[in-house]
C-alpha cells in the first residue's frame, strides 16, 4: 500500500506560489513606475531652469501713457544669456487681448551679458477690471520660424493715464 502525504492540497499549493509571482511582479511594475516618475520630474526641472537672465533697467517715453494715444517706449534690458551662441530679445505689450501679447520689436544677441535698447511705438490700452497695461521682455535662442520658447522672460506693468 502506497501511501502519499500532501501538506496541503494540490490547488492551494499552486494559488500561492501564484500570488507570490504576482507580489513580485507587482513590486518590480511599482518601482520601475517611480523611477520613471522621478526622470520625468528631474527632466522637467532640468527644462525649467536656464542659466539666461533678463532684468529691466529702465523704461522711458516719448509722451506719457495715455490711453489711446500713441506713445513711443523705450525699454532698457541687462541680460546674461548663456544657452546657446546667437539669441534674441523682444519687447511686446498686451494691446489686443488683457492676457496676450503682441511683440512689438526685437534685436539679435549674442551669448554672454550685456546691456541693450528697445524702442517700440505703441497705443496703450486701460483694461479697467479685466487686467493691466503690461510690458513683456523676453530672452529667447534665435528662432528658426514662428514658435519660439523663451528661456527668461519678465513683465513690467505699466500705468496708463485717461
């Protein structure tokens, strides 16, 4: 007579060392998930922050601000721009749309820190409650076409008279 001894059933001895594998997969789909979450992360503060820097020195204008009236403005701009050897600076305003800008005149740079002018004509806008009259300087790489991603930027409100 042959006698066989099973510690626990046949199915039972299967359904865990499933649920093992399955632990184990798990764990190993959890970590890779957070190392790719974390390259993500660091990617993205990699793209946010550019050794280019731009910092309004001055603004002046041929006539006051006064809404509807024409007004030449002159910005002056430091920069340090260290991202690639050619750039490009433009100064815009948001005439059209509170919230959008139309940029107004731009002047090629090369790397390293320096000092420029930008002049542009303009017809400032009173927004009332829907926002303010605003200057953008941007510090962007040379374009090559329309779209273009600025690597600093800052804007300057600026008061406008009735």
């Amino acid at each position: 007579m042959l006698i066989c001894y099973f510690p626990e059933q046949p199915t039972n001895f299967l359904i865990r060392k499933v649920e093992v594998i399955m632990k184990k997969t798990f764990v190993i789909f959890a970590l890779l998930f957070v190392t790719f979450l974390s390259a993500q992360v660091s990617a993205q503060q990699t793209k946010n922050e550019s050794p280019d820097k731009i910092t309004i020195l001055n603004i002046s204008f041929s006539s006051p601000a006064t809404r509807g009236v024409e007004t030449e403005i002159s910005v002056e701009v430091e920069y340090n721009f260290e991202s690639d050897e050619e750039g490009m600076i433009s100064i815009g305003f948001n005439t059209d749309k509170p919230n959008s800008y139309h940029m107004r005149e731009k002047l090629n740079i090369l790397k390293g820190v320096g000092t420029v002018t930008l002049k542009a004509k303009v017809i400032p806008v009173d927004w009332v409650e829907k926002g303010e009259f605003t200057l953008l300087t941007i510090l962007t790489k040379k374009p090559t076409g329309n779209r273009f991603r600025p690597s600093a930027s800052v804007k300057k409100v600026i008061e406008v008279g009735k």
